[in-house]
C-alpha cells in the first residue's frame, strides 16, 4: 500500500504528485492527508502542481458539446418520427 | 435543462424539440465514448444511432432510479460491449506509468524540473473555443480506460459512483484510470503553453 509507505515519513515532491487525486476525491486517510498538506504548505512546486490539476479539471469541464449538422438534425427527426409512428 | 421526468414526460408525448435536444447534448460526448470500445468511427455511429432508438424504446420502463443521462451511458455502454472490443480490455488497471516523468525528480524525489506556470495563460482559452478541439483530441489520445473515466467525470460531470455504475468499474480502479488521465492532460496543458512561450 503506498499511503502506508509514507506514514512513518515527510512526503517527498515525487509521491505528492501520485496522491493529488486521492486527496482531491477525499479518500485519503486524515493521517495521510495531514502529511500531504504538510508537505504542500512547504513546496511552492506542489502547490501549483495542486492548482495545475484542479485547473485541468476546469477546463476539461467547460468543453461544450459540438453542434449537430443540419442533416443529423433531421436524421434525428426522422428516427424520432419513425419511433413515433410505431407507438400509435 | 429540465428536470429529468419532465423530459421524459416530453419525449413520450412526442415533443420533437425534447428529443433532438436530447441528441445535442449527448450525441457527440456518446460517440466519442462508443469509439473507445469499438474498431472505428462508423461503427461507433451505428453504435450511438442504436442507443437511440433503444432510448426510445426503452422510455416506458425508465423509472429515474438513476438519472437520464446515467441511463443513457449506460445504455450506450452495454451496446458499445456487446457489439465488439477493440483492443485487449483486460489491459491492467494500474499501470506502472507516474503521474509526472520521473527525470523531474531529483534523487530525493524533490522537483529537479518543478511545473512552470499556465493556469493564466490557459484560462478563457477553452472557454473562447481557441483550445476545446485540442482538449479534446487530448482526451481521444488518451489510453481507452482513462478516456472513458475522464470522459464522463471530467467533460459531462457525472459522480464516481455513476461513473463506476456506467462502466462497472470498482471505486478505486475508477479513481486510478482518473488520476493517470487527469495526469496527462495536466501535462499537456504545461507542454502547450511551453511551446508558445
């Protein structure tokens, strides 16, 4: 188990960076999660490796959806249509 | 949008608009997931085009246990399977590759090459549309698994545990397939910014 690797010692820079997503899905132990934000209260670097994730999340979460062409718009008409049609 | 039953509601009484709606919400986000478990793009349409009319179909016995878009996945999921993998699945979940190159580290494991900064440069160009389609060929050039994890967690929102319901996935298979995907695409964004510096 990695997070019993480290109870006994400072995270380093390196295990920082494997546990970010523990830590932002809350799954570390509070002990673990002490030492984690131990180490980033101390480590610019990991800090805005911390940011840098919570960011990329952001930002894959503003992708929008492409728009549909006109003709699968009608596509999707028609299939709808069609479904309709079978109902009655 | 509206409220799940009310949606539903529409569809059965033959509201069109409700239904393409629907497809342009989630058309593009379940194709690009049908590809990542089949040999290429038509068969992912045909795939999507099948989900389709199987929602349909399938709206009388929707009963909002779980919501429509879970359901949707889900659907699409099930299909994407049977009609055909693309690649060995049983691919180990917890690859051995780190979330940053290990020649970042120096012997002590402390930052030899810390992370340069990009968060400002980065922030309104997805939202301006000038960087979503390389985010999003990101995404498409990401290992199956992590694609499929990032796809619905990361880009449509959904929780773990839906995630894990759409894909059958355990919890913490889930959270190691996120982690190696967001990982990446972290350092995609730093490598992108690097270069127009």
């Amino acid at each position: 188990m990695r997070i019993f690797a480290f109870l006994n010692r400072d995270v380093v820079c390196q295990q920082a960076v494997e546990l970010v997503t523990d830590y932002l899905e809350g799954t570390l132990s509070r002990a673990a999660r002490r030492r984690f934000e131990a180490h980033l209260s101390g480590c610019p670097h990991c800090t805005e490796y911390l940011a840098q994730m919570r960011e990329t999340i952001k930002l894959t979460g503003q992708l929008a959806p492409e728009d549909l062409t006109p003709q699968m718009r009608e596509e999707f008409t028609d299939l709808y249509r069609r479904w309709r049609s079978e109902q009655q | 949008m509206d409220s799940d039953a009310e949606l539903v509601r529409r569809l059965r009484s033959g509201d069109e608009h409700a239904f393409t709606g629907l497809v342009e919400r989630y058309h593009q986000p379940m194709l690009q997931l049908a590809a990542s478990f089949v040999p290429n793009l038509a068969v992912a349409e045909e795939v999507v085009q099948d989900t389709w009319l199987a929602v349909l179909r399938g709206l009388d016995g929707f009963e909002g246990r779980s919501s429509l878009k879970t359901w949707l996945f889900r659907i699409l999921v099930n299909r994407a399977r049977t009609t055909g993998s693309k690649e060995q699945r049983s691919v180990p979940v917890a690859d051995p590759e780190p979330a940053v190159d290990q020649s970042r580290f120096d012997g002590a494991g402390g930052w030899a090459d810390p992370p340069e900064h990009w968060i400002e440069a980065a922030e309104g160009r997805v939202e301006a549309g000038k960087l979503a389609h390389r985010v999003r060929a990101w995404i498409d050039d990401l290992p199956a698994r992590q694609r499929e994890v990032v796809l619905l967690r990361d880009v449509e929102g959904m929780s773990s545990e839906e995630v894990c319901t759409v894909l059958s996935l355990t919890e913490g298979n889930q959270r190691v397939l996120l982690h190696r995907g967001r990982s990446r695409l972290r350092q995609l964004f730093e490598d992108e910014f690097r270069e127009v510096r």
